[in-house]
C-alpha cells in the first residue's frame, strides 16, 4: 500500500493542507495511520477515488447551476 502525507495529498487535490486536514477530521478522507507528528497519512489509492468522487460532484453542481 502507497501512503502519502497530507502536503502530498493537498498537492494531488489542488487545496491547502488544512482542508486535506479537515476532510479527515470529517471523516470524508480516512486516514490509515499518523506520521511521527501526529498527521494523518492516506492510502493513496484512496485518496485517488476521492478526487474522482469531488470531480464528478463539483461536475454535477456545475450542471445544477447552469439550469
């Protein structure tokens, strides 16, 4: 299993750390296991689905509006 850190996440997301942060405080992001500071780290294969999830959410409320 790949991990990758909150930076990394909020990089592959294009957000500020702290959203990455806050997503899992949320739980709508679910960590896997803590680094030596205590910061979540994420299976990267999830961290994938959820950027196809928000895409195609964000795609819909686009849709919604323009209506």
């Amino acid at each position: 299993m790949s991990v990758m850190t909150v930076d990394e996440v909020a990089t592959f997301l294009g957000v500020e750390a702290i959203r990455v942060e806050r997503l899992e405080r949320e739980s709508l992001l679910i960590a896997v296991d803590k680094d030596e500071q205590g910061r979540p780290l994420f299976n990267a294969k999830d961290v994938e689905k959820y950027k196809v999830l928000a895409e195609r959410l964000g795609g819909l409320w686009t849709l919604i509006q323009q209506t």
